[in-house]
C-alpha cells in the first residue's frame, strides 16, 4: 500500500473520530447559564479536525489522481528521495521544546498571558526553524499579532478572561 492510501484511510478515521467526538462532546453537562460551557472547547476541536482533515482527504485524492500514471519502481524512487530530504529531528530541540513549555506554564500566571506567549512563540520558531531560514522580524510580527488575535478572540468573543499576570 503506497503512503496516499494511507493517507485517504487516516484522513477518514480522523473525520469519523472529529463527527463521534462532536456527538460525544452533547452529553457534557452545563453548569453555567453563560453561552461558553463545558462543551465548547470539545466542539470547537472537534471542528478544527474535521475541517483539517477533509482538506487531508481533497489532497490525498488530488495526489492519488496526480500519480496515477506512474509505474511502482518511479513511486518507490520518489519515497527514498522524500525519505532522504526529510529533516531529522534532534533530542536537543524536542527536550528544548519541552522545557519551553513546562517554563511558559510556569510563568503564566505571574507575567500573563500577552507577554508569555509573544515570548513563547518567538523563541519557539527561532528554535524550530533551520538557521538559514531564520528570520527575525518575521517571527516577531507574527508572535505578536498571533497573541493579540488570540487574546482578542478569547476576551470580546467568547468572554473568558486569560491571565493578565503584570499587565494587570
């Protein structure tokens, strides 16, 4: 079996998991009268992954249709190339990555959650990305206005308060 048919079978097990766990997410008591309870944050995953992954399933079948025509010996070449292309991950930058998240959990609640994540964002992609493609201004722009986005959408649309930590 070539890897897109594993794709197509992973993506529809994703899209069946994303429709039992909205299903799942009903039964979940509220205990609030205000309009974000217990069962919005399962729900709104459970969408996330299902849009996901009906965009996995269009590409695995475009990819399908697009390889079609070629014989297996070309599928089996074009998979060593990927293999040899694909970027190995050091332990360094997976127990760095850890460490940056038990040190932004720990620090939430005292400095907040605008400073903390902006922090936490740019020193991530500054860690994640090759040191070629290390750009600065780009990781900064976008630790910023993802944070306020989020900081944003979290206190005027669904009303609940992040920690505020020195910002008061």
């Amino acid at each position: 079996m070539i890897r897109i048919n594993k794709d197509i079978v992973a993506s529809a097990f994703l899209i069946l998991f994303s429709a039992v766990m909205f299903a799942a997410s009903n039964n979940i008591m509220k205990l609030t009268v205000s309009k974000v309870g217990a069962d919005f944050a399962p729900k709104l995953v459970a969408i996330g992954i299902f849009i996901l992954s009906v965009f996995y399933l269009i590409n695995s079948i475009k990819q399908l249709k697009g390889s079609g025509g070629e014989e297996a010996g070309e599928l089996e070449q074009g998979a060593d190339e990927e293999k040899k292309e694909k970027k190995k991950i050091s332990p360094m930058s997976v127990l760095a990555t850890v460490g940056l998240l038990v040190l932004y959990v720990a620090l939430l609640p005292a400095i907040g959650f605008l400073i903390t994540t902006v922090v936490y964002l740019f020193v991530q992609m500054y860690l994640l990305a090759d040191k070629k493609e290390r750009k600065i201004p780009l990781f900064l722009v976008t630790s910023v206005v993802t944070s306020v986005f989020v900081y944003f959408i979290f206190k005027s649309v669904f009303h609940l308060m992040l920690p505020a930590g020195i910002l008061g």
